[in-house]
C-alpha cells in the first residue's frame, strides 16, 4: 500500500473529524435541527473547510451512512465464522443488528436517510451513495448465506428461496426498529401508546418468530 502524503493525512483527519462532530449534533438536534455552520463551529473548523470535503448536510449524512454500514457488515461478518447451525446464525445477525442499532440510533436514521435520496439525481449518484449501496448488497449477502448454510445443515426449511426471505428479514427488521424508534419520540400514532413495548422486545421476539417460521420441521423435532 502506497504511503500517503502528511497533507493527504491531515485532510483525511478532517473530514474523519467533520463526520464524528456531525453524529453528536445529528443525535442531539436531529437533521433538520443542526446547520452546517453549527458543525463548522463545533468541529473547530472554517466554513470555507467544512464545505470543501461536503457540500451539505446531507452528503455528511451519506457519510455518516457510509461508516455505520460498514461497522455494521464487520460485526455482521465475524457471526458467520461461528461454527453453529444455520438457524442459529440467522437469529444471531439479528441479535448483532439489535445491539448494534441500540449502541449507535444515528446509524438507523442515516440508512433510512439513504432510502430517501433516490429521487435526488446530485445524491444518488454520488461515490459515497454507491458505497452505501455496496455496504446494502454486502449485508443481503450475509443474511442469504447464513440461509443458505441452515439449508445446507438442515436446520433451515429447504423449501425457502433465501434471497426473497433474505428480503423480508431486512425489510421486517427496518419496519420493526423504526416503529420503536416512534415511539420513543413525541409525535407517533396513537396505537403505539396502547401496547407496551421497547426495542429490545419487539426485535427479540421479532427474531424468535422468524426463527420459527425458518426452522425445518426434522430440526424442530430435535
């Protein structure tokens, strides 16, 4: 690997810097309640810096996107080197994605920004919405080949195409988190008041009602 210049260095630090002084005000105020001079400020920079490595707030928030999807696929892909059944692989992406949403809630409404941007030419087709597209693709991977090996082993119903149940379990999971997420916050449907709940519950037993439904009927007769 080519060794990089003390200036590349110092760039790359900034815009490290930008990003990690972007998560707290992002956490603190939400999106729409931070401003880019407010970031400026915080990460000790001038405005004329901040907007040479982003040009709004919302490719710092691609940013942001780009760096949780990635952390997230790294605890993602240490659950596939576990010697365990499929089955067991499966609830244990989920149970990594549960602790790592619970740790890092800016990350959850980065990726859901991301799902936003579609109609957005400038965003959508920038480098940094292909890499959290990369990072997407990477994930689905991880989920289809954890279904696969649980067919492979039997622990998982052969009957399944793993790629459009890979679909329903990441799509479910967003479903699931966002509506804990709502209702943590102050304007949410009225229904949600009516049953008690947190982010821990609804993904726990979202994971164990999954597991059922994968589990094949040899290794549920174990």
């Amino acid at each position: 690997m080519a060794k990089i210049s003390r200036k590349e260095r110092e760039k790359l630090a900034r815009r490290e810097l930008i990003i990690d002084t972007a998560e707290d005000l992002f956490s603190e105020k939400g999106f729409d309640g931070a401003t880019m001079d407010e970031v400026a400020e915080q990460a000790e920079l001038g405005k004329g810096t901040l907007y040479l490595h982003f040009k709004s707030k919302s490719s710092i928030f691609l940013a942001i996107c780009e760096r949780g999807s990635s952390l997230l696929n790294k605890q993602m892909s240490k659950v596939l080197t576990d010697d365990v059944k499929g089955i067991e692989m499966v609830k244990k992406l989920g149970f990594a994605y549960l602790e790592f949403i619970k740790e890092h809630p800016i990350y959850f409404s980065a990726f859901t920004f991301y799902e936003t941007l579609m109609d957005d030419d400038n965003l959508s087709q920038s480098r940094l919405a292909a890499k959290c597209e990369n990072h997407a693709r990477e994930a689905m991977a991880y989920i289809v080949r954890a279904l696969q090996v649980g067919m492979q082993d039997g622990s998982i119903k052969s009957t399944i195409e793993p790629r459009e149940m890979g679909l329903i379990i990441w799509g479910a999971s967003k479903g699931v988190v966002h509506m804990a997420f709502l209702k943590e916050s102050r304007a949410h449907m009225k229904i949600l008041d009516d049953v008690s709940f947190s982010l821990d519950s609804l993904l726990e037993n979202f994971i164990t009602l999954i597991g059922a439904g994968l589990q094949s009927n040899d290794s549920q007769s174990k």
